[in-house]
C-alpha cells in the first residue's frame, strides 16, 4: 500500500517562507496572489494490506516524527 | 564536575563544547556517540550544536530520536543537569525535554555574528555567576532559531521565571525576544546562542565563563 502524507505548518504559525514565495510570485506579475503556505509531502510504501492498520501506523508516525505538533499539522492519504 | 558531549554526525560545534569544558573544569571530557545506549557517570551533559544529520526533515528532528536520547532523558529526569546549545536546543525541543520549536529565521537569512543578551535569570546552575539584567554577548549562528511555542507556554515560561536570556536586538524573530529557555525543574538548558564559543579571549571574549564557572560550582 502507498501512502502520501501532507504535512504543513498549524494556522497562526507565521511561515516565513511561504511570504517570500508569495512576494516573489506577486513580483513576478501573479498580482493575484495573496497567502501563500509552504509545507512537505512525503511518500511513503507500506508491507500492508489493511487500510486500518495503515492510518494507524502513519498517524503514529506523524505523531512521533514526520510532523512536530507544536507547529505543524499533517494529513494522511492513502492509495491502494 | 563530570560532564559529557554527544557526537552527533553532521554535528560540528562538539569539540568546541569539549575545548570550553576542558578548559574551564581542567578535566577530561567524555565524548558519546549517538548510537550509544548508556551514559558515563556524568555531572553534565552538553548537546552541542551543528547540523546533525544534514537538517533532514526538521533541525533536531532526526537526532532527537538517536538510542541515546533515552539515556539523556532519564538524565535529566533524576534532576541531572543538560546544556542544549543551537542545534542541541533544536534537538532538545524536538526530543521534549523543552517546550516550543524553533523555526526558520524570520528574514529567511542564516545569522552568524556576536549578539547581546540580556541575563534574565540567575536562578540556575547555568546563571547564577551572572548578574540579573547584565548584558553579555554570545555568538549566534543559526538559520533556524526562530523561537515559537502558543502564548500560554510563553506565558508560564515567563510566570516562572524559565527565560533566562533574551536578544537585545531580535536577530531571528524569536518570540518575545527569547534566547534562551530553562526545563520545569530548571536542569535543563536550551539557548541559541553559543556560551561555548566566549570562553577564551582568543576567541572573541569571554562571557561565557561565568556560565560553565556556575555549573562547576554547583555540580562538583
């Protein structure tokens, strides 16, 4: 099973990357741009079968590694 | 005073650590492998700063979960004293042994360069050779210590009188100008800048000392 996790930086955490991007994007000409948030995808493959068992690994995973809590939030999709 | 240095790889700050305590404690310094399971006997442990592991996935991030971390927290639980310094305090956020995270510099922009702090506290091993609200200056070199926790830990943090150090002038972005924090038992030190780096007029100066000069006092 393939699993992709999205992890990105909590609402309120100022990212100042994301700002530049956003400012050089506008500098670029994309006057549309407001916001922009910058954040990690990570792929993963797992020996299982079982999509339970699955989500639950990888919030586990998210929990103890892939995301720091005090700052960021993640999202787990899984492919099969 | 004993003290120990964990060799992190990609850390780079750790024989400087080993310089500073050598020749302040005239005494052999323990250096410990990451991938070791067990402490020596040991007053002090320093986790010194650097990029280890390459900075891969977060600073700190990838070393806070090293087989010796195990070790250094029941240190730190039984009241046994650690200096997180830069990478090390990265390190020390990300394993729990302190709140908060340290983020990317708010001008995006690595900063290397000699800053002033303020002495918040001398309640600690660490501070109390220093006198409350004197300036000393520290070299910082981080791109990421940018300090962050919600404003209910900063609140308690301060309440508590758990910020030890503060910037004179925000090089980073920390919030409330903090540089340097101390654990819930005050055992625990994490700073940004580096103590280690003033302890020799070689070097640049020596306001570090008192630091080190402290925590012999109180842990021989």
């Amino acid at each position: 099973m393939k699993a992709r996790v999205f992890v990105t930086l909590k609402n309120g955490v100022l990212d100042p990357q994301g700002k530049a991007i956003g400012h050089a994007l506008n500098g670029l000409g994309f006057a549309s741009v407001g916001d922009v948030r910058q954040g990690k995808v990570i792929d993963l493959e797992l020996a299982e079968s079982d999509a339970g068992n699955a989500k639950v690994a990888l919030k586990e995973m998210c929990e103890k590694l892939l995301a720091n809590t005090v700052i960021e939030k993640y999202e787990i999709e899984l492919k099969s | 005073m004993k003290s120990a240095v964990i060799v992190f790889p990609a850390a780079n700050c750790d024989r400087d650590a080993a310089t500073a305590l050598e020749q302040m404690t005239g005494k052999k310094t323990q250096m410990v492998w990451h991938q070791d399971s067990e402490l020596p006997d040991v007053d002090l442990v320093v986790l010194p700063g650097g990029f280890s592991y390459g900075d891969y996935l977060r600073c700190g991030a990838m070393a806070s979960q090293s087989k010796i971390m195990g070790a250094i927290k029941q240190h730190a639980e039984k009241g046994g004293a650690v200096l997180a310094v830069c990478n090390g305090f990265q390190i020390a956020t990300e394993a729990g042994l302190l709140p908060g995270a340290l983020m990317r510099n708010a001008g995006l922009k690595f900063v290397c360069k000699p800053v002033a702090l303020k002495v918040e506290e001398t309640q600690s091993a660490f501070t109390r050779k220093y006198n409350q609200g004197q300036t000393v200056t520290f070299p910082v070199a981080h791109g990421e210590g940018n300090y962050y926790a919600d404003d209910a830990t900063l609140d308690r943090l301060e309440g508590e009188g758990r910020v030890m150090f503060r910037y004179q002038n925000n090089p980073n972005g920390s919030a409330r100008d903090i540089a340097g924090i101390l654990s819930e038992k005050r055992n625990v030190l994490g700073m940004m800048p580096h103590p280690e780096r003033v302890v020799d007029p070689l070097t640049g100066g020596i306001d570090g000392r008192a630091m080190f000069q402290g925590l012999i006092e109180t842990l021989s």
